[in-house]
C-alpha cells in the first residue's frame, strides 16, 4: 500500500507526538514512584517515632505517678497528714496498661515494616527495633511487677520492703530505657536507610528517564531520516529525469510512477515527454520527407534547365541560319535545293523544340503539384508544433502550479516551527523541480519558435516558388504555341519552296517573318531560362531549411 508525502509526514508527526505522549507518562509514572516510596517511608519512619516517643512519654507519666505515691508515703511516715494515694495507684495502673498496650501495638507495627519493607536493611533495622521494643515489653512488666511489690508495702507501711523493691525498680527502668534507647538509634539507622532509599529510588527514575528520552530522540531522528529518505530519493530520480529531458534525451528510462504526489507528477512528466518524442518523430519524419521533395524539386528543375539551355541553343542555332538565309538572298534560287534541305531540318528541329516544350510543361505540372504537396505537409507541421506549444504552456502551468504549492508548502512550514523543518526541505524540493521543469518548457518552446520561424519561411518560400512555377507554365505554353507556328510555317516554306524560286520578294517576306519568329522563340527560351534558374534556387533554400529542420530535430535523441 502506497503513502501519499502528506500522510507520511502526518504519520511521521504523529509517532514523535505519541513517542512524546508515551514518555510524559513514564516520567509521570516514575515520579509518581518516587512520590510513593518518599511518602511510605517517611510516614512509617514518622510513625514509629511517635509510637516509641509515645511510650517513653507514658513511662515517664507513669514514673511521676509512682514518685507522687511514693512522696506520700514518706510525708505520711513523717507524720504530715496525706492521703492514701488509692487513686493515683489506680491511675498508674491504668497508665501502665496503656503502655503495655502502646507497646504491643508498637512492635506490631514494626513486625509489619519489617515484612512489608522496600529493602532487606531496613527489615532487619525494623526486626531490630521489634527485638528491643520486645525486651522493653519484659522490662516493663518486670517493672510493673515491682512496682506493685513496693505498693503492697507501702500499703502495708513496710518501710524495710520499700528501699529494697526501689532497687529492682530502678534496675527495671535503667533495663527499660536502655533498650528504648536502643530502639530509637535503630530508628535513625532505619531513617537514614530510607533517605538513602529515595536516593536511590530517585537516581533510578532519574537514569530511566533519560534512557526513556534518548531512545525517543534516537527513534525520532529515525523516523525523521526514513521520511527523508521517501522524499528525497525519488525527487533525485525525478531531477535526473528532467535533466536528460532537458539534453534532449527522450528516449530510456522513463520516470518513477506511483499512488502519491512525486508518483503522479512522474506519471505527468512521462505523459510530456511521450507527447515530445511523438512530436519529435512527426517532426523528423515531415523534414525527411520534405528534404525528399525538395531534392526532387531541384532534380527536376536541373534537369529543366538543360533542356532549356539546349532550346536556346537550337534557337540561337535557327537565328544564325536565317540571318545567313537573309544575306544570300541573291543565291536563292541557285541553292533552293540546300533551302529546302535547311527548311527540313528547321522543321525536325521545331518538332525537337516542341517535344522539349511538352516534357517542359509536364515538369513544370510535376514540380507545381510537389510543391503544393510540400506545402501541405508544412502547414500540417506547423499545427503539430502549435499543438506542442499548447502542450508546452499546460507544462510550465503544471510547474507555476508546483512552485505556488512549494510556497505554500515553505509558510505551512515556516508556521510549524521546528516540527515542520523537514517539510521546509520537501517544500524547497518541490520548488527546485518546478523552476527547472518551467526552464525546461522555457527551452523547449525556444526551440519551437525557431522551428515555426523555419517552417513560415519554408511555407512563403514554397509559395514562391509554386508561383514560379506557374508563370514558367505560362511562358512555356507561349512557346509551345509559338514553336507550333513555326512549324507550321515551315511546313508551309517546305511546300511553296517550288514557288520561292519564282517569287525571291515572296521567299524574303517569309524569311523576315521566320527571323522575327525566331528573335521571339529566343526571348522565350532566355525568359524560361531564367525562370528555371530562379526555381532551381527556390528549390536549393528549401533543401537547406530541411537540412536545418532536420538539424533541429535530430537534437532530440528517441
């Protein structure tokens, strides 16, 4: 399946937007991570701290109530009115199992850190701290029990019983705040455990993302190079094409065709270049039958010419004869027999001169019909190349076409920023093959004005010379009639040659009537000559503009 240029582009765009699109959301996904792992930590490591500060806090109310009892008891000793303190012994009782519970929750909360926890250091840190708030949990109930000890006694006013149980309690709560102590300076172990975690977590994304990235631009400047490559090889095809078409190469490979745009401008510029090389073998042909008719024009109007020149020849032959005929008039009748043998051979050369006439004529008649052929066939030519000149001005309409889109091709681009670079080189592409497809129509229609140039010379040229050869027919159908005449009259000298040597007045009229006949056939004869000559020099320019013609269209290889 073929892409049009604009769909590629549209598709290239789209794959970089999506690739855009794609990682917007990694990254969005990785700092969302970051963000989850950040807020777990620290909300357990926040938690924690409180719970283990909550407990040291509840210890602490629960040494001051033990300390208020125990102060009563020895301003009652002392004899200062107190009261009993069953209150405040409820109240520690209460606050002690407070802090058992505390407790307990405590080193549930740290048990599930520790098999929840995001790496295997701070679940060992989180076991620890269970282990010491575990030993803190016996301590505490060791110190409850001595507690309770040593309010027995003081219920009972055992003052011995008293400082001893203070012993083990002191023993208890020194036991109890090492091991929360302990706890604690895990905690800022696990706390920084977790610091070094978000680093962690953070350079990770961090690394992600900008792989993420380098592979978006690396597919990018694929994408990019790949669209390139579709555009720009065939328009490269298409510049090589033109550039042979531009030599007058018509013939070879023919452009590349296809479904998208550079595909139907390749199949236009092969339908152009079809339309020249028939132009051009129409042309090749109509000049190689033209250089044909002209040889054959000039053939026959050399052929003419001699035939002309041998009348004259024989006219000017007749004159000299007459001319002697004059001067020995006085030997007439002496020498009849030599008149009549002269007049005999003025008839057969009358017959000669007449028969020339014929074969003059029917030249004459041959060369006006090839002529008017030659004419016709240079009129045809002269519509083909019209026709081409159409062809030629729908072409260089094609290639303003092709630059006005190139233009508008460049501001779209220009209007997409840097997303539209690449279509700024199809753009100038395309501009580039429409000038030099308007310099080619440029030249071939130069081309063709001088062939129309050459052909309107060939045309008045052929005119002229059918008019020619019309007035040679004119003159030369004169002549016929006039050497009918003479043969006529000669005909008549032969028969009243008897009656010439009895009449000299009557044989010197009829020879100055023959004299005056033959100064006319002479006229005509010189008059046909020089018309023969003109033609023959008609004929020799139209055999050199077909020799240019096919100069012209030999340019153009098939």
């Amino acid at each position: 399946m073929t892409i049009s240029i604009a769909n590629r582009i549209l598709l290239g765009f789209a794959v970089i937007v999506a690739l855009m699109i794609g990682l917007g959301l990694y990254a969005l996904n990785q700092l969302d991570d970051v963000r989850q792992s950040t807020e777990t930590i620290v909300a357990r490591d926040l938690t924690m701290m409180r719970q283990i500060e909550s407990i040291g806090d509840q210890q602490n109310t629960m040494r001051g109530v033990r300390e208020e009892i125990l102060s009563r008891f020895l301003l009652r000793s002392a004899g200062q009115q107190q009261t009993t303190g069953e209150d405040l012994i409820r109240a520690w009782e209460q606050q002690a199992l407070a802090t058992e519970q505390s407790l307990a929750q405590t080193i549930a909360t740290a048990n599930d850190y520790a098999a929840r926890s995001l790496t295997t250091q701070r679940g060992d840190a989180w076991r620890r701290i269970s282990e010491f708030l575990t030993r803190a949990n016996s301590e505490l109930r060791q110190l409850r029990a001595a507690t309770e000890r040593q309010y027995a006694a003081l219920q009972n006013n055992d003052l011995v019983a008293v400082p001893a149980t203070q012993s083990a309690l002191n023993t208890s709560r020194d036991a109890w705040n090492r091991n929360l102590d302990q706890a604690r300076g895990t905690l800022s172990e696990v706390i920084a455990l977790g610091q070094r975690r978000v680093s962690e977590v953070y350079d990770q994304s961090r690394t992600s993302i900008i792989m993420a990235m380098a592979g978006a631009a690396l597919l990018s400047v694929l994408i990019t190079y790949a669209l390139r490559s579709s555009i720009t090889g065939p328009l490269n095809a298409f510049m090589a094409f033109v550039e042979r078409v531009g030599r007058g190469e018509l013939g070879g490979q023919m452009a590349v065709t296809g479904k998208d745009e550079i595909g139907h401008l390749g199949t236009t510029l092969n339908a152009m270049v079809e339309s020249l090389r028939q132009l051009a073998r129409q042309s090749r042909e109509a000049t190689e039958n033209l250089n044909a008719a002209a040889a054959e024009i000039r053939a026959s109007t050399q052929e003419q010419a001699a035939s002309v020149e041998e009348q004259l020849a024989a006219v000017q032959e007749t004159a000299a004869t007459v001319d002697e005929i004059t001067h020995s008039g006085t030997q007439i009748g002496k020498r009849a027999q030599e008149v009549i043998a002269s007049a005999q051979a003025a008839a057969q050369t009358s017959m000669a001169g007449l028969q020339a006439v014929d074969d003059t004529a029917r030249a004459m008649d041959a060369i006006r019909e090839q002529a008017e052929a030659v004419a016709e066939n240079i009129v045809a030519l002269s519509e083909k190349t019209q026709a081409v000149g159409e062809i030629i001005a729908s072409v260089n309409d094609i290639s303003e076409r092709t630059h006005l889109l190139a233009l508008n091709a460049a501001i779209e681009a220009a209007a997409a920023g840097e997303h539209g670079r690449s279509f700024a080189v199809v753009a100038s592409e395309m501009k580039t093959l429409a000038d030099q497809a308007k310099d080619a129509t440029m030249q071939v229609r130069s081309i063709l004005g001088d062939i129309q140039r050459g052909i309107n010379s060939s045309v008045m040229l052929t005119e002229e010379a059918v008019k020619r050869v019309g007035a040679g027919k004119e003159r030369t159908d004169i002549t016929q009639q006039t050497i009918t005449g003479i043969s006529s009259q000669i005909q008549e000298s032969v028969q009243t040659f008897q009656q010439i040597v009895a009449s000299t007045n009557q044989q010197q009229l009829g020879i100055e009537q023959v004299m005056g006949a033959l100064q006319n056939i002479r006229q005509a004869s010189q008059q046909t000559a020089a018309g023969t000559r003109q033609l023959d020099t008609a004929a020799a320019n139209l055999s050199q503009l077909s020799q240019q013609l096919l100069g012209l269209a030999e340019r153009y290889r098939l």
